[in-house]
C-alpha cells in the first residue's frame, strides 16, 4: 500500500470494510462493441482477459490511497434535515490477495470507516472516483458492526469519475424495503435515487449514464443512407402499435425527422452493459462481429468457387462434413474468433464446416416425413400457435372491403379422406382437427411481398390427432393473391397427403411453404415480439419506478439481465432495414411493420401459459389438473413440460410475494409498485394503455399472476423459442425461411423439372446457399449458451440478495423444485409410448430442461433473455 494509507487507520471507533471491484480492463464493453473488425472484436476481448489473468497487487494499487472515496450513511440516525447522517470520507486501503469468495476477475480491499455510536447503523453510502477511468464496483460488506454482525451492500455498477456525475453515487444495504416501511433518515435518499435514473427526457445519452427512458422503435431504417431503407416508425400509432424501447437521444435523420439517426455505438444504461469474463462468452459481440464481418466474407467467397447454390440434399449435408471452402485470407480473418476456430476442418483442408444440427443427427431424412412436420407443432421452435379447430370451413377475420372473401377453400371431402373413416363433424366435437394458420397475418402483406424476389404463399394446415397421440396434417392451403387485386380475395389451392411420385414432391413443397411461414413468425413474433420487444418496458419501468430495495425489484431484477444489451444489437444488425432478418426471411422490409400488426392482439394476460394453452384451445378448465387445466393433446411436450415450469414460478412468486406484502391493501398502498404499474401500462406498452383486459394491480393475486407471467415470458417462454434455433433450424431443409418461386403446375416445365430432379426445385424454391450461410451463422451464436450463464433457480449474488432469510429459503425450494422437475422430464423422454417427445428424429425434447452447460446443449433455461 501506498505510504501514509496507514496513518489514516485509526483503531478508534472504526467499521472494517471490504470493497470487492473488477477494473476496467477486465470489463471493457466499450471497446469491444466499438471494434470494427473480427480481429478487433476479438483481440480487444482475449488481450482484455489476458490482463484479468495476469492481475497482480501492483497493478491494483491505483486504487489505494486517494483514488477512491467512500462515505457511510446512517439507516437511524438523522441530521437537522431528516436525511441519514453521513460519515467522513474514506479511502481504499490494501489489497486483500486472498479471498475464498471472490470471483474471476474480482479484486478486494480493505477498508476502515470512523463510525461513531452516535451514528446509529449504516444503511447506504456514498462512492466518489477521482481515477478517469471506470471501475466495476462489485460490493461493500461491513464486518462486526455493533448489534448488527455483518451489514452487505451489493452494488453491480459501473462507478465512473466523479465529475461525470451531478449527484454522488450512492448504494444501499440489502435489507429489503417497501416505502412505507423504509426508515424514515433513508427515504429521501431513495427519492432522490429514483430521480437520477429517471433523467429528464432531453438530450443524447452518454457512456456513462444509467437513465433509463422510453421512446418508440423510429431507428430500424437508414433514411439518409438510401431513401429504400427508410421504415415506418413502430409505436405511437394506431395503425402500428408496438411496445417502447429505451430512448438514446440520438439526432433526427435528415430525411426524415421522425426517424432518429443511426449510428454503430447505441446508449445503453450504464449497467445492462455487463460483460463476460471469457472470450467464449462473448456471445453478443461475436453476433455483432459474424453480421457485420464473418457473413459478407463468406457470401464473396462462394462465387469464387462455384458453390453459388446447392444441388442436392447431400450438398446441403456437406456443410457439416466437408464445409464451405473459403480463401486464405478469410480464414485469418477467422481464426482469432472462439466460436468460428470451433468450426474449421482439422485435415488442414481450407474449410469452414458447422456442426450437425440434431434433426438430421440419428436419421438424415427423418424431416421428411408427415409425423414429424406436425410434431415440431408441438415440439419444435413454434411450438404455441397451433389452434383447436372449432368451425369448418376455417373462417377469416380479414375485412372483405379490403381482402375480398378469406374463408378457407378446404372441403370436408379432402379432409376425411385422411380421417380413417371419422367425419369432419365428428372430428371437431371430439376435440380431434387443429390448424396451423399462417394466412390472416400474411395475407394482407402478401402482395407487397411477392413484387419482391421471393414468392410465398398464405398457408392453413388441418391436422388430426390420432389415436397413437401423434398428429397428422390431413390437408395444406395455400393463397396467393388475386391479380385483379386484394379485394378480388385470394386464389387458393389445397393439397392432401401423398408419398409417392411428382404428387408426393408436391406435397413435400406445400409443407416446405408452410415451415417458410412458420420460420417467419416463430422469428419476428414469437421470439422477437413476444419475448424479447414484450419485455423492454418492463425493464425501463421497473428501473425508473422501483427502487433497488423494493422487493420486487429484486424478485425481477435477474430476469432481465443483457436484455436491452441484446435488443439493443438486434436493432443494429438483426431485424433493422436489410438487416439479417430482413434479408434471410420470407417477410423481408415488412418484417417489424407485421409483427406490429400482430402485436394489436397482444394481451399480457394471455401469456401465461395456462391461459395461451386455453385461448388456443389445446387445453380446458378442469380443477382436477394440476395447473387447472387439462390438455387436449396428451403428448404435447411444450405444454407438459411447460406447466411444470410454470407451477415452481407461479408457487415460488406467491411466497415471495406473501413475505412482503401480508394483505392486499399492502398492494394499493405501495406507492412505487403502484407508479410502476401506471407507467408501464399507459407509457412502456402506452399504445394498449386503454385496453380494459390489463390487471388493476390492487391485490396480490394480480401481483403474484404477472410476475409469474413476465418471469415465464423472460425465462423459460424464451427458452423453449430459442435454443432449439440451431438444433432444427440448422439443417435449412428442415425450417427454410425464404420460398422464392410458385408451385409448379401440371403442364409446366416446372412441373416436368420436378419430375425429374425433385431434390434440385425443392432447393430452387426454399432458402438459397448465400441466405442459408447467413441463417446457419447467426443461429449458432444465438442457440448458445456462454459459461457464465445464469439459469432458473440461480441468483449471481448468491444469497445476498436480501438480509431476509424466509425469502432466501424459498428461492432454495424453487431452485430444488427445479430440480425434481428436470428429473421427471428426463423420465417423460424415456417413455416410448409417448411419441411426440422424440419423433421420427428420435429427437428427444429436451429444451425446458432447466439445467445447462455452455454451448450448443439444445436445454437449459436462462433466468434471462441474453441472447
């Protein structure tokens, strides 16, 4: 330690400290999201753990001395204005070399308060940084406080200079407080907290802050770039609701003063910035880096060598064993990166090969067949938008001013000639017919769609439950609009099974569009909107309206961990104009523009998963169930495995709950809880503010209900929608995304084309090479898990979460509970009279299985939307 440190240790009335920090070049966000290039991505990344590694106390003692100032604040003992007295300055003393808890990357310190007894007990303190660089301050834990023992502070946050700031830093103690129940010297402190993170809503957003804001999704075009990548802006109007993002106060384009200006660096508060200690782990900045670099490479490198498309099946699996042969140069671009060193051909052939998705792992043609097309309804990547079907013919909600008649064409004949003898009518009075309909959300945009390259149908598929429990899709439609126009209504074609033959190759396309259409929503609906746009607000509000010590701050706080660090890349890269999504999926410029057409029927309340299973009509009430409810498909592995899932979150949530809050009235009273929630309805998802279904948040049955929903929505509904991306998706003849030419039609050379060579227009109309690379690239990154991954059941801070013990108890039991759950799935997946849980892939399900190790493990449940 620095000379005269010691001097200021006087052994009077002194409180020993440890303060646990990680330095900036362990934890440097920044630079790694600022490189421009693969090597930079990734040089920043590996150099940067190479200096946690080689930590030494030479290198941490810039902290000592007068570089970092901390103050106590007393949690009883007032000044003349009512605020908790506060100590006298202190600085950081040794570095302590060994300390068991300690974490990678973490350095601690000792450090000594004067603490007079008239102080009372220390409830928070303030934190000063002379250093100008930043520092990740970990925690704060006083030893031996008098009638107190051991007082934690757990702060996770970034501590800048102290210039930077308008008010001092300040955290707080992790006792667990409702406002009213706070003690009186800290309540303004907490006030004021509140305040600082809340901002003013006026400028450009700097490194540095933490304010979080709202502000509608106008920066997915590039208006001033090109006047083609101009989009509309989402949220803020009727006609494309949508929920709100954070707010950056980036510039107005030029162009266009609604749209705000693009840029590479997108403001993110402070603190959702978190980074990974291992080069493996950094999943979203190798995402960011395969975009913006690895995918351009690859597709210039194709022509190169003739390998502009694929000419057959086996083609396609040659991505797996012989790879894309790739020039030098690219590969040394490459070889820096962790995730793409994983994939280059060790036979020292130039050659980058992606590993075997499991769909094609036992059985390579498997994808092929009727069974497991429909069972990847109810156990794939989509596996919640199949409906019970209750009327016959399906019937369209469509306006018939604007789209003509949409009432489907299928007949009852062409259904019951798959039904075994069984009636259409007979069929739906037993609960037997479902449909997959891809039509109502597509066919307003299909028009639009097909002036593009591609070419793509509105699709309804009829399936029916067998008695084997399996599902069998009796019938496909496919519409296309009417040259004379949309009001003219669709032209439509239906398709009944067939396996032999030009029919049975046409039967394998009618399916092929239908997964195009299901690729399109499972991307942009049921995992982009649904998980990660749904749950913005609530991040933004629960930080702007909850303060760190209220306890649903902290019940929620793990669930939302890299969120808005994630969304916040996507609109970067991934769903802005010709991003990935646009460019790879059927959807194209319109992609965002549907999903906020979907996001109209968007209602909280249906995303709990009991009530998703009841709306879709796959389940009924019934009180003898567990969960309430009783499913209509027996083996329907999302939803049996889901509703064990959502029984440990909903029990978990109602003790946590009742710990805190021990009436209802408690519920009304609670002033922040009841600002969160006025904020969250009528600004974070305000265009649905005057929506009569949103819960009035007055008891605690309603508090203990969405937080279960929003849990399930950020953890396990997430979970089941996106590890499964590459496991299924990775094999492109299996969840194509794009269709770019018609069915061919008797008569046509098409048709004859077919005929002959069946395997080279199924590959002519699905995804092409150059989109598939894109597709394959992405997906691995997005279907990992990093070593540091936080899972169900899990808690970073350990049990210091809260000094209450009831509730750190029962986190244990949830987190036990879990346990015994993934135990009884891994039995269910052993049951070979239950087919669906494995399929003709002999492909167990395997993704609501809470637990995980890193990689591409097709399982595990982060607490988070991460990725």
């Amino acid at each position: 330690m620095f000379s005269g440190v010691a001097n200021l240790v006087n052994r009077g009335h002194k409180l020993k400290g440890t303060v646990v920090l990680m330095r900036k070049n362990v934890l440097d966000i920044n630079e790694i999201t600022g490189a421009k290039s693969v090597g930079g991505v990734i040089s920043s990344g590996i150099g940067l753990i190479g200096g946690a590694i080689g930590t030494t106390v030479d290198t941490l003692t810039a902290f000592v001395g007068r570089s970092v100032a901390l103050k106590l604040i007393s949690a009883t003992s007032a000044d003349s204005s009512g605020k908790g007295k506060v100590g006298k300055q202190t600085f950081l003393e040794g570095v302590i070399t060994s300390l068991p808890t300690l974490g990678a990357g973490q350095s601690a310190f000792d450090i000594h308060f004067e603490w007079d007894t008239d102080m009372g007990v220390p409830g928070a303190f303030y934190i000063e940084n002379f250093m100008q660089v930043e520092f990740y301050l970990v925690s704060l834990t006083l030893e031996d406080v008098p009638n107190q023992g051991t007082i934690h502070f757990p702060c996770n946050s970034w501590v800048y200079n102290s210039k930077l700031y308008k008010s001092d830093r300040i955290f707080f103690a992790n006792k667990t407080y409702l406002p009213s129940d706070m003690p009186d010297p800290l309540k303004k402190y907490r006030e004021e907290e509140l305040i600082v993170l809340r901002g003013d809503g006026t400028g450009e957003r700097k490194e540095h802050e933490r304010i979080y804001d709202y502000d509608v999704y106008n920066d997915l075009g590039s208006p001033d770039s090109n006047p083609k990548l101009a989009r509309p802006v989402l949220g803020g109007n009727p006609d494309l609701p949508y929920p709100r993002r954070g707010r950056t106060g980036r510039k107005p384009s030029k162009k266009d003063p609604k749209s705000e200006s693009r840029s590479d660096q997108v403001y993110l508060p402070r603190d959702e910035a978190f980074g990974h200690l291992k080069s493996s782990d950094f999943l979203v900045y190798i995402l960011k880096s395969a975009s913006q670099n690895v995918i351009p490479q690859l597709q210039s490198a194709l022509p190169l060598f003739n390998q502009s498309e694929f000419n057959s099946f086996e083609d396609v699996r040659g991505l797996y064993t012989g790879g894309v042969k790739l020039p030098t140069n690219i590969l040394s671009d490459l070889s820096p990166i962790p995730l793409f060193k994983e994939l280059f051909r060790t036979d020292g052939e130039q050659a980058l090969k992606f590993p075997e998705p499991l769909i094609i792992k036992v059985d390579k043609s498997a994808w092929m067949s009727d069974e497991e097309f429909a069972r990847e309804m109810i156990a794939g990547l989509n596996p919640h938008v199949i409906k019970v079907l209750k009327e016959f013919p399906p019937q369209s909600k469509l306006d018939k001013s604007k789209y003509g008649d949409n009432t489907s064409t299928i007949t009852k004949q062409q259904v019951e000639a798959s039904l075994g003898g069984v009636s259409v009518d007979e069929a739906i009075s037993n609960n037997k017919l479902f449909i997959l309909d891809h039509h109502e959300a597509l066919f307003p945009y299909l028009s639009k769609i097909n002036q593009t390259s591609t070419k793509a149908y509105a699709t309804r598929t009829i399936l029916f439950l067998q008695n084997d429990g399996t599902l069998k899709p009796v019938a496909i439609e496919l519409s296309k609009p009417n040259p004379q126009g949309d009001s003219y209504g669709p032209i439509s074609t239906v398709y009944t099974p067939t396996k032999e033959g030009v029919e049975g190759s046409i039967w394998q396309l009618a399916k092929a569009y239908v997964v195009v259409n299901d690729s399109c929503y499972h991307q942009l609906v049921s995992h982009w909107l649904n998980t990660h746009a749904v749950v913005e607000p609530f991040i933004i509000a629960t930080n702007r309206q909850l303060s760190v010590v209220h306890p649903i701050y902290k019940l929620l706080l793990p669930h939302y961990r890299d969120t808005m660090n994630i969304n916040a890349l996507a609109r970067n890269v991934l769903v802005n104009a010709e991003g990935i999504i646009e460019s790879t999926f059927l959807w194209g410029g319109y992609s965002l523009e549907m999903s906020a057409v979907v996001y109209k029927d968007w209602k909280l309340t249906e995303q709990a998963l009991p009530n998703d299973l009841l709306k879709r009509g796959v389940a009924v009430e019934d009180s003898s169930s567990p969960h309430g409810v009783r499913l209509l498909i027996e083996d329907y592995p999302y939803a049996n495995d889901g509703l064990e899932i959502w029984g440990a979150i909903k029990s978990w949530v109602e003790e946590y709950v009742s710990f805190y809050y021990k009436s209802d009235a408690a519920i009304a009273q609670d002033s922040e809880l009841q600002a969160f929630w006025k904020e969250l309805v009528e600004v974070g998802h305000g265009d649905k503010k005057n929506e009569t279904w949103w819960p009035k948040m007055q008891t605690r049955a309603e508090l203990v209900q969405t937080c279960s929903t929003l849990i399930w929505i950020a953890s396990a509904l997430h979970a089941a929608v996106n590890f499964g991306q590459y496991p299924y998706g990775g094999y492109i003849l299996n969840r194509p995304t794009l269709s770019r030419q018609f069915m061919p039609e008797k008569g046509t050379k098409e048709y004859d084309d077919l005929a002959k060579n069946p395997e080279k227009v199924f590959l002519n109309t699905i995804t092409g090479k150059e989109e598939t690379l894109t597709d394959l690239t992405i997906i691995e990154v997005l279907s990992r898990h990093a070593s540091d991954e936080q899972y169900l059941g899990m808690r970073a801070d350990g049990d210091n979460w809260t000094a209450d013990t009831a509730p750190i108890e029962a986190f244990k039991r949830f987190g036990r509970n879990l346990v015994e759950i993934e135990q009884k799935l891994v039995q269910r997946n052993s049951d070979e009279r239950l087919r669906n849980r494995y399929g003709p892939a002999q492909m167990p399900y395997t993704l609501l299985y809470p637990s995980s190790e890193e990689g591409l493990t097709f399982r595990g449940i982060p607490n988070s939307i991460s990725i």
